[in-house]
C-alpha cells in the first residue's frame, strides 16, 4: 500500500481516505460494475460514445490504485452478453475504444507487473478483437502483480453453464460419463475465474440496485457497494470510499458475526 502515498501528498483528500484504510483488511478481489456512461453523456448533450470514452479515464485510474493498493485481482464488467443488442455504430464505437485502451495502458501494465485476462465468451468476439486481447493476455503473461479481468462477451448464466458443460465434456473424454458428480467445487474450477479468489467486494457506478448477471456464482458473500457516481466520474477517492465502507462491514459468511458469537447469560436463561 506504500505506493498509493508515492502518487499522493498530505493535504489532499485522498491522502486522509488513504490513511483511514487499515493495510490488513484489504479486500483480496474487487469486481466493478462500470455502469453510468450513457446517462454522463445525454447529461451532456453528447453522443453516448463520448460516455463511453470518458470512461476510459476511470479505467486507467482504478486499475492503477488497485495495484498501488496491493488488491490481488480486479474484475472490471466490459461488454456483456446482452450489450449485443445496442446499435452496431455504438458497439463497433466500443472496439474502437477497446483497441485504444489496450495499446496505451498495456506498456504501463507490463511495467507494473500487472497481468490482464479477458474473461467471457471471447470466441464470439470479432476476430480483430480476440487478436488485441490474445496479444495483451501474451504481453503481459509474465505479471505476478495483480490479476486484471476483463469481463468481455461476459455473462453470469453463461459462465455457469458453460463450467457444467466443460465438466460433462471432461468426463465424456475421459469415458467416466455415467459416473459424473458435479458439486460446487468441481463448477467452481471450471468458472471463467477459477484462478482468482472470488471478489470480497463488488462496486455498481450510477445507482442502479441490481447485479447485471455478473458473477452471480462468484459474488454469494460479496459486500456491495453501490454509488450514485457515475462511471466517467469515478475517481481514486469514490474507490478509496468503497474500500473504506468495506472494512467497516462485519463479514459473517452465514455465521454469526463477533458481538453475536457469545450469548448474554440472561438470553441463555431465556433460551431454556
């Protein structure tokens, strides 16, 4: 976390959230529902891809203060599966956007040993698209830093049944078909993010109270945050903010949480 203050200086706002933050308590895994570009740009007067060119900026921003931070793995929801249904004008803007943002950033990602996985149903992606994403996962391979997915031809039913069927094609291979088992853990290796904890906290820009069938499997003990901020407006401080009111959760996973573990005396009496 030492470098977040390398970029920051005492006085500013961010260096005060900064230093609220406790360093062991960090979530291992952020998942980000970058939600808001259209409404920042009708807002504006503008055409919805210069919402989604805004968006870039905030982008750059929270991958670099997630490593800063030490945050193990960043999951940032791209391109769903059901953004098929948007004018072709304004997805073919988003490929555009997509190409300009690998080609800057990647250099930066390889010099901060970041590795970027795309995540999704990437075969179905134009082939232009699957070539700058196969080339960015093999430029930045090496990273042992942060993990980075792009959650790209992204969905959450998808994801799942796609894992089941991974399972059932192993076992047909393997002649062991009939014999086939499926339970959580054997789903849970075949997910598009079987090589990262799931996330501990999942961010939604722009109000919106739902989930978006992003990593419905993944997010069962997720803490959410939700901002009215929109996506181009997210800056280092509304991250800085969502990691804060995480830390003040109790995270119980089920369980009782550490004021409920022990029972008063008199609510045992009760209780008998």
């Amino acid at each position: 976390m030492k470098a977040l203050f390398e970029v920051i200086s005492p006085g500013e706002p961010d260096w005060a959230l900064a230093e609220a933050i406790d360093p062991d308590r960090l979530p291992a895994h952020i998942a980000v529902i970058m939600d808001g570009n259209g409404r920042w740009a009708r807002r504006r007067s503008l055409p919805r891809v210069a919402g989604h060119s805004a968006g870039i900026e905030p982008v750059r921003s929270t991958v670099e203060t997630c490593a800063r931070l030490g945050i193990r793995a960043l999951t940032l929801y791209a391109f769903s599966i059901e953004n098929w249904k948007r004018p072709p004008a304004e997805v073919d803007a988003l490929w555009r956007l997509l190409r300009i943002y690998l080609r800057r950033e990647i250099p930066e990602m390889i010099e901060n040993n970041i590795r970027l996985h795309a995540v999704g149903r990437v075969d179905g992606l134009p082939a232009a698209i699957q070539h700058e994403l196969h080339g960015a996962e093999h430029a930045t391979a090496a990273g042992t830093g942060m993990r980075v997915n792009l959650a790209i031809n992204y969905g959450a039913r998808a994801e799942i049944v796609d894992a089941v069927n991974a399972l059932i094609e192993d076992a047909r291979e393997a002649g062991s078909l009939d014999d086939l088992q499926v339970d959580e853990e054997s789903v849970a290796r075949k997910l598009y993010t079987a090589h990262v904890p799931d996330p501990d906290l999942l961010i939604r820009t722009s109000g919106e109270m739902r989930v978006s069938n992003f990593l419905l499997w993944q997010i069962a003990y997720s803490e959410l945050y939700v901002t009215e901020t929109l996506w181009p407006d997210f800056r280092r401080s509304d991250l800085l903010k969502a990691i804060l009111d995480y830390q003040r959760r109790d995270r119980r996973f089920g369980g009782l949480g550490p004021s409920a573990a022990v029972e008063r005396p008199e609510a045992v009496a009760l209780s008998r």
